[in-house]
C-alpha cells in the first residue's frame, strides 16, 4: 500500500514510466484506495459523475473504494492520484 502524500518526485516519475511502457493508451484504468470513512465524500468528488464502487470495513472506520475511468494518458492517470492525494489520509493500492 502507499500512502499517496509521502512519494517523492523521483516514485512519480517510475511509475509514470510504467504506465508508460506497459498501457496503450487510451484504456481502462481502474483505481483502488482505502479512505477514513469520514473522508469519503472528499474522495468521491475526485471522481467526478463516475461510478464509484465503495465498501466499508467490518467497523465502518475506513472504506475501500474503487473506480473505472477511461484514461488517455498517462498524464491523466497521474493527475487523478495527485487529486487523490489532496483527500486526508487516503491509501493508495
């Protein structure tokens, strides 16, 4: 798991390299984070009018969310993780 706040610039230019090399664009893409409860709905404006797959935990203090986005690049993708990043607490997986 990696928490979205604590990767460097150098993590963000590998993974963008990554998806580089190993997606055509444009794809599917899907998206998996773990978010207090509390912070849900921060997470979910992220996401715009996707549909967004939510399931919380057997105590209800965090919830996992999943998301299929139609992505065009690898900068879109990017950009949807740094916007994640803006959420308090969110996990990246």
């Amino acid at each position: 798991m990696q928490e979205l706040s604590k990767t460097g610039r150098e993590w963000w230019d590998h993974f963008q390299e990554l998806l580089e090399d190993q997606i055509d664009f444009p794809s599917e893409y899907l998206f998996k984070f773990i978010v207090p409860s509390s912070n849900l709905d921060d997470l979910r404006s992220v996401f715009g009018r996707h549909p967004v797959v939510v399931r919380a935990s057997s105590r209800g203090n965090y919830t996992s969310v999943t998301v299929r986005m139609e992505m065009h690049s690898s900068d879109e993708v990017i950009a949807v993780y740094s916007a994640a990043a803006e959420v308090d607490d969110v996990i990246s997986l």
